[in-house]
C-alpha cells in the first residue's frame, strides 16, 4: 500500500493511494508529528514512532520553497533533518518513506505550503 502524505504548514493530511480508508489528520511542530494518538520524531533518516515502528527515509522528496526564517549561517550546509530539529517552528519532513511495519510501504510526503 501506498500512503500519500501532505504537509501544509504546521499540519498533514495522510491517505491511501487506493482510497481504501478515509484520510487522516497530523500536526507537525519541530522535528515532531502527531497522528493516530502516537508521537513520532524525525532524525537520522527516520520517523520513529513511540510504537516502537520507525519509517525509513528512502529518498529526499523535491525541495519546497526555501524558509523565510532567520537561520544561522552555516544551515545551509546542514543535513535536512538536523536543518529541521534547528527550527523553531513546522519542518519540512518531505520525502519517500518505507514502513517496515507493513511490509515495506511506501509513505510519500510532500510539502504543499
């Protein structure tokens, strides 16, 4: 199965590609989700879940538009995921995920807004 993930700001909307169930609402804060009454924290090129499940980050998504924010000068050169847990507010987590949990799913996330 294959999940579709989009971010608008601070939240997601999750959904089967076959429509086989209703989508589902998230919150993103930092480097922190929120969904189906479980926390997950995205680093070392994962989503790990208070479950004890961790999504596998396959490939980077296409870039969003770049932060308006104030960063420091060197997050340029920073791996995205350490960009992210540095930002006080939403993250962009974009990319293609594997669920090893049910049988290597793939999860994509993409940035809308």
């Amino acid at each position: 199965a294959v999940m579709v993930i989009e971010q608008n700001n601070d939240s997601f909307t999750l959904q089967p590609e076959d429509g086989s169930w209703e989508p589902e609402q998230g919150k993103v804060k930092g480097s922190q989700l929120e969904i189906w009454n479980l926390k997950g924290t995205f680093a070392d090129d994962k989503i790990s879940w208070d479950n004890g499940n961790a999504w596998k980050r396959k490939s980077q998504a296409p870039k969003a538009p770049a932060p308006t924010a104030v960063v420091p000068a060197d997050i340029g050169n920073m791996d995205p995921w350490a960009k992210a847990a540095t930002e006080k507010k939403h993250s962009d987590v974009s990319a293609i995920y594997i669920d090893t949990w049910d049988k290597d799913a793939r999860i994509e996330f993409t940035q809308r807004n």
